[in-house]
C-alpha cells in the first residue's frame, strides 16, 4: 500500500443512470428565464430516448480522478457492496487510475445506483445513498484530503476526520459539501469547518448554510469564512465564482462555452477539485481560479462528470485561446 498520495478524496461513490427524456412528455417551467422545476404528467408512460450507464462516479470519485489527470497521485475513500455495480466501479477506478487501497467492499450491500432524468442539458438526480458503516482509514499523510458527499448515517465519521486532521496537521483539506452535509447545518460539523483550508458551494447553497436571505457576495464569503475555512470559493452560475481568503476578495468569470452545454453533471466538482488541485501543485488563488472554470466549461460538453476531464496541458492550450477579459480580478 502507498500511504503519502497527494490528493485523498473522501465520499460515497455511485453509479449514475442517464435517462434522456425529449419530445412533448417533459417540459420545464421557468422563473426570470432560469429553469426550476421539470415536468411530467402524472400517471402518463413518458418515452424516453435512450439511458448512458456512468460507472464510479459522485463528488469525491470526480474529484480523485480530475485530481489524476492533474498530474497529481490520487486514491479514494469510500465504500461499495460486493455486487455487480460495485465490481464495475472498481474496475473503473483502476482504469482511471485511481487508487483503490482505501476502497472499502461490503458483503451483502448493495452499491449506490442513481438515476439521472436528463433533459436538455440540465439534470434531476434521483439518488439513495445505502448505509454502510464508515470508518477512517490509516490512509497516512497525504497533501490533501478532499471531502464531499457522504449518507445520513455519517456524523461520526465527519468527527472522525476533523480528528485525523488535527492530529496530522500537514494534511490540507478542502470540503465541498453534499446535499446531506448542508442539510446537517454547521453547527453539526462545525470541527469539519474549522479544520478546512478550502470550501466551495454556490450562491444559494452559501445561504442556506448561513441561514440568511443576504445576496451581498462580500457578506456571504465572510460567513463562511467566519466558520472556519481559510479559503472560501463561492460560485454564482454565469456570472462566475468569487473567492475570499480573510484578506483579499477575487472574482472570475466563467470561460466562455466553445458549444452549448450537452449535460451540466459534475460541473462543480470539476471546478472545486481543480482548484483545489492547482494548490495542490503550489500554484496561487488567483492561478487556481483561472484553471478551475476551463475544466468546468470541457466538463458540460460531455455526459457525465469525468468524459470531459481535462489534463494540465490541455487546460493550458484553452488558456492559449482565452478571451482578452478572462482573467481574476480583485473584487
């Protein structure tokens, strides 16, 4: 076993299901031209066109494997059944090149198995996460730890390694929080937040966490800045992400879509996990934000979150191409 990786992520793995729903049978509403809710009559068959089946992929395997072709040596942290979809999703790990030495096979559970009504390039993710009994490994001293989604049944593992951290206080860490993770609140993982050196979530995610209807960008990244993190990345959609680390706020915008979106899964992990792997390499925040948008923006011009997953190199040439205006700014 190779204990020092530079780049751990830690979080539950799934298979994703992509539906392709078209035609008349779904339809979108829409508030101020942004689509929010997606629409099918009860009761009907809805016809679908065809279903994408995205082996070992979820927050954190994103991440490890966007990590990898970063050029960083990356394993996972996560647990699966010892069934059919667990099998393929270690195989795909290994195919990927992402280390399985931490990869924990339950017997007699089931793996997490998620379906993805897709329609236009947007997603509704029906996701079951199944229990398994989470356990922090002796996974050594890497550069960084990665956190994202976890169950429900995962609190003491949070504590878990909010204390592996402290006792080994080399190890960075970024938290890019679940669904599950921000419905718990900050105050449940409040040791998770304190030991935390980078934390993404976008506008909305920022307040609910905070618990505030304020849309000031500046007051939202002090809040969360103020539970502990010492870099917060908060990302608004179009109009970019903005990034404050207790001394100076920064805004990027987005790189601009070479074609319109295909699927927009995985964006935000493509996004956090670059950035993060970018510090990971010794680069600055403002480096950080440039590269990180690139890998979003390859990212939706493919299905699923990892098809179109960029290496360093390849980032760099869409740098090359870039627009005059795309660069960080102070905010």
């Amino acid at each position: 076993m190779e204990k020092n990786f530079d780049f751990i992520a830690i979080g539950d793995i799934t298979t994703d299901a992509f539906i392709r729903l078209s035609g008349d049978d779904a339809t979108v509403q829409k508030d101020d031209h942004k689509k929010i809710n997606l629409c099918l009559n009860f009761g009907d068959k809805i016809e679908y066109d065809s279903v994408t089946e995205v082996s070992a992929v979820g927050n954190s395997p994103n991440a490890a494997v966007s990590a990898h072709r970063l050029g960083l040596n990356s394993a996972l942290i996560t647990n699966l059944g010892n069934d059919y979809h667990g099998k393929n999703c270690v195989a795909q790990l290994e195919k990927q090149n992402v280390a399985t030495d931490f990869v924990k096979i339950h017997e007699g559970k089931e793996s997490n198995y998620h379906y993805v009504l897709w329609y236009e390039e947007e997603r509704t993710i029906l996701v079951k996460h199944h229990e398994y009994p989470y356990e922090m490994p002796d996974a050594g001293t890497p550069k960084w730890f990665y956190l994202s989604s976890l169950g429900e049944n995962s609190i003491p593992f949070h504590a878990d390694i909010a204390s592996y951290i402290k006792k080994n206080p080399d190890i960075k860490l970024s938290f890019q929080p679940g669904t599950f993770q921000m419905r718990l609140g900050h105050e449940t993982l409040k040791g998770v937040y304190e030991v935390s050196e980078l934390f993404f979530c976008n506008v909305q995610e920022a307040q609910r966490i905070l618990k505030t209807e304020e849309k000031d960008i500046k007051k939202l990244l002090s809040g969360m800045h103020d539970l502990g993190p010492r870099i917060v990345v908060i990302t608004d959609g179009p109009d970019g992400a903005y990034t404050y680390d207790g001394s100076e706020f920064w805004h990027m915008p987005m790189y601009p879509d070479p074609a319109p979106p295909l699927d927009r899964t995985g964006a935000g992990d493509s996004f956090a996990s670059t950035f993060t792997a970018m510090l990971a390499l010794g680069k600055s925040i403002p480096d950080a934000l440039l590269h990180a948008p690139v890998n979003s923006m390859s990212v939706v011009q493919k299905v699923g979150a990892q098809e179109g997953l960029l290496t360093l190199d390849e980032i760099e040439d869409w740098l090359k191409k870039a627009p005059e205006d795309y660069k960080p700014k102070k905010y």
